[in-house]
C-alpha cells in the first residue's frame, strides 16, 4: 500500500505542474474561490517564471493520461473553458507525442503471438493519432483490407493504477471534512472513474464494445461503426476497419467537402439519444477526435473504450425529464427526480418545481449560441446544494457525454436548438414506452417472471425450514482473523486442530 507521504508528494507535484504552466490562474483570480484555496495556488506557483498566456495542453500532458481525459472533455466545451483554451486542449484528442516504433512493434508482436509480417502485408511506422492511453497506426492487412491498428501505451496501466491510488486518497481525505465536499461523494466519483478506464485498458472489452453499438446502431441511417478484425486483437491490441474522412473539428474541410453541417449536427444529437434512451448502452466518449464526416454523409466513429449503460427505469426517467423540460412541465420533472430518490423525501415537492422552471425558462426556445451556459450551470448547482442532492455517479458518463455531444452539435450548427432537435424523437419513444400498450406488456411480462420464481421459491423456503427428521442445517462459521505464522509453525498447529478434533470426535461418539 502506498504511504501518504508519497500522495501527498504526487498532489504537491502535480499542483506545482498545473501553477508552473500558468494553468491556474483563473482559478487563482476567480471571487468565488476560496481564501485557502487561492493561498496555496500563490504557494505552488512560487519562485516559476509562469507563462504569460496559460499552456493547459502542455499542463495536462505532464500530469499523465488520467489528467489528459479530463482535459479532453473541457476541449469540447469553448463555451465554459473559452475559445482560445479550447482550441489549445484539442490537441490533447490525438496529437500527443507518439511512442517510438520499436516499443510498439515488439507490443504487438507479444500481444499477438506473431511477427507484424505475419498479419500485415504494410504497416505504417509512423501513427496516425496518439491519444492518452494509445496510438494508431494505418496497415494493409495480408488478404488486401486496409486497418486501424490501435496499441495500448506502453506502462500506461501502471501510470493510471498511480495516478488513480492518489486520487482515491485524496477524495477519501477530502470526504471527511464533511459539507459540500462530502455531498458531491468524491469517493464514490473517483471509483467510477476507475470502472471506466479498467474498460479502456482493456482493448478486447473496446473490440465488444464496438460490436455491440454496430448490432444496436443497424437500423440507424446515418452512423456508421467499424467492423473489429477478431483474429488480429487482442487485450493490448486492437484491428479495425479503416474509415476514410473528414474530422467533424475541421469546419472549414467540412465545408470544402459539401458536407452539410447542420444536417450532420442533427444527425448526431438523433444518434446519441437512440443509444442512450432506446437502447441503454451509448459512446461515452464522443468527441470531435473521434468522429468523423464519412464521403456519403454518414458519420463514422471510433474509439470505443468508455461505453455507458442505464437500465430501463433511469432511461423512462431521463426521457420524461427532457420532454418536461422541452414542454415546460416542470411539476412532472420534479416528481421524478423525487421518484428516483435523487431528492430526499423531506423537501417539497412545490418548491423544487418553482427552482427548475427559474432555471429552465429563461432558456427555452434558444438556441445554444445565446444561452448562458455560465449562468444556467450556476443556477443548477445552487439547487443541487439548496436541495441536498447528492452526486449520482452512474449516471456521471451519460451527463459528460451529453455535454460532449451538445459541444460537437453545437460547432457544426451555432443555430441548433437541442430542446426541438431531441423533441419529436423523446416523445415518439415515450409514446412507445409509457403508452396503455407498453404498460400491459410491462405487466404481463412481469407477471410471468414472477411465476418462473416460484419453483425456486418454494425450494429455498425447503431448505430454510426443513421436514421433520431431516438433518439440520449447519451452524453459522464465525469469522477468524488469520495469523501469518512460519511453515514449521503452521505444521505444527495444524497437527495439533487434527488431534483436537479427533479426540472431541471420540468422546461425541462414545
């Protein structure tokens, strides 16, 4: 087990990397930052010659590529972070400084049990894209078919396993000094974030991942997945077809390719609410790195490592609060949230209404370009803490990705109102969902597995409570802290439990 001593040098280190980059100067000038906080910034940045104009890229990169994830998510929002930032952090998508080719080479070589020649006619040495956690070379597979040859960092795993540690530490200390910090449930935030990267690190659980979307997405126009080359991935290394063409990030190459923006906007928001609310399994990770505008029209997407998944109940949930919202039925939006327990019961319900509708109407029938995204995340966090809510953490990935989605929408079409965009789709799907129709279904459903558990019932109520004459059943184990005791010693003792239970098994019997 690492020491505190250790994380409490990591977090030192990794303050004094973000003060050194200029990276928290923002933070340093806001009024709303605590007097502490701003102290120790001055702290971190003492004696550094702190850039004039801050370098966020060069910050997070430093930190390691648990940081770099954040920061791409912030690159997706000019809105929150600022153009100029923004523009910065993108290069954190895929322009990262690539591995030499050696060390890769003998990845994929280990990984797959087989010399390169021996799977790829041409394999490119140079990536076409290293992100975080791994980098893409372009091949021509030995039958002729041009592939994605995706190969995980070398010591990326350890590098997160540290950076996770730290964090997990440092949530915990932080949980403990109770009031909004221990609201927000940092502890319970960071273990989902570990849960997501154990999915990253994992390149066949990607390959599956990218199967699965492809099955759902098959009646979707529009939204295209590359097909995964099974017999050339593995844990570390992943093969998939390749996709020729245009990054949705390049406005200008869009439109010098006749594609039409708007429609590829709408065609996103449609694809993402198809995942999330039909279907429960969505791209968690749908940034302008990793989709692109395919020579039809259609929008290809790769990278499938953070996947997302709600069950049923939370998706009826989410669809009812976004057609409340779009329909201005804030009583209905704030039933459910007390429904699903994210407001505790000792509020009211009245109260909780009027607090969404001061934060929903002033923004209804806007188009993103002029609503105050500032403002409106202000006024959502203030009912958060108003009405102790605390963090949801399964439901984390699906609001990063809707703010992911919402940043790329919003580039190709600065018009695109998200509230009639979603609306027709929601309220077809709620008309599927929630109709007389669905409920029987529901019902009958329920009914018959319900009948199904009745055999099983009955048996486990058998064994509880057994028939006359039958043996009875064994008493509970107690718990029994073991000891770690040399191996002449553990002889020694376990000799010593044989003849005691020998001698008491005698006596029972005389």
């Amino acid at each position: 087990m690492t020491s505190a001593v250790v994380h409490v040098w990591r977090l030192l280190k990794w303050g004094r990397t973000l003060a050194r980059h200029g990276a928290l100067r923002g933070l340093e000038r806001d009024p709303l930052t605590p007097a502490p906080a701003r102290r120790l910034m001055k702290l971190a940045r003492f004696a550094s010659r702190v850039p004039a104009r801050p370098n966020y890229a060069a910050a997070f990169e430093a930190l390691g590529p648990a940081a770099i994830k954040f920061g791409q998510a912030l690159a997706t929002r000019p809105d929150l972070v600022g153009e100029e930032a923004a523009a910065e952090l993108f290069r954190l998508q895929d322009a990262l400084p690539p591995v030499p080719f050696a060390p890769i080479r003998a990845a994929i070589e280990a990984s797959l049990g087989q010399p390169i020649e021996a799977l790829f006619a041409s394999f490119e040495q140079e990536p076409v894209g290293a992100a975080s956690i791994a980098q893409v070379h372009r091949a021509v597979t030995t039958d002729g078919r041009k592939v994605a040859v995706k190969v995980l960092r070398p010591g990326v795993e350890e590098e997160f396993a540290k950076a996770i540690e730290t964090y997990e530490w440092a949530a915990a200390h932080a949980e403990q000094m109770g009031g909004e910090i221990s609201r927000l449930r940092p502890r319970l935030v960071i273990a989902t974030f570990r849960q997501w990267t154990a999915r990253e690190l994992d390149l066949r659980r990607e390959a599956a991942s990218a199967s699965e979307l492809a099955e759902n997405m098959e009646a979707v126009p529009g939204f295209v997945v590359p097909k995964i080359d099974w017999a050339r991935s593995s844990r570390k290394v992943m093969t998939m077809e390749w996709m020729d063409g245009v990054k949705l990030s390049d406005t200008a190459a869009l439109t010098l390719a006749g594609h039409d923006r708007r429609a590829l906007a709408n065609r996103l928001v449609l694809a993402f609410l198809r995942q999330a609310i039909s279907d429960g399994f969505f791209h968690a990770d749908l940034h302008q790195g990793n989709l692109f505008a395919l020579p039809d029209g259609k929008i290809g997407v790769i990278d499938f490592g953070i996947m997302g998944r709600i069950d049923r109940r939370a998706r009826m949930w989410l669809a009812e609060i976004i057609h409340g919202l779009i329909t201005g039925n804030y009583r209905r939006v704030a039933e459910i949230h007390f429904e699903a327990g994210y407001v505790p019961p000792h509020h009211n319900v009245a109260e909780f209404t009027t607090a969404l509708r001061a934060v929903g109407e002033p923004i209804r029938g806007l188009a993103v370009k002029d609503i105050s995204v500032g403002q409106m995340l202000d006024g959502l966090f203030a009912i958060t803490r108003d009405f102790d809510m605390q963090t949801q953490p399964h439901l984390l990935l699906l609001q990063k990705t809707m703010v992911m989605v919402e940043g790329v929408a919003t580039a190709l079409d600065p018009d695109l109102n998200m509230w009639e965009t979603a609306g027709p789709f929601v309220k077809d799907w709620m008309r599927g969902e929630l109709g007389p129709e669905a409920w029987l279904a529901d019902r009958i459903v329920d009914d018959v597995r319900t009948l199904a558990k009745l055999p099983d019932l009955v048996r486990r109520i058998e064994e509880r409570f057994p028939a006359p004459g039958a043996a009875p059943p064994p008493p509970p184990l107690r718990e029994v802290q073991i000891v770690r005791i040399g191996a002449g010693w553990r002889y020694l003792a376990v000799a010593l439990l044989a003849g005691l239970a020998g001698a008491g098994a005698t006596l029972i019997l005389s």
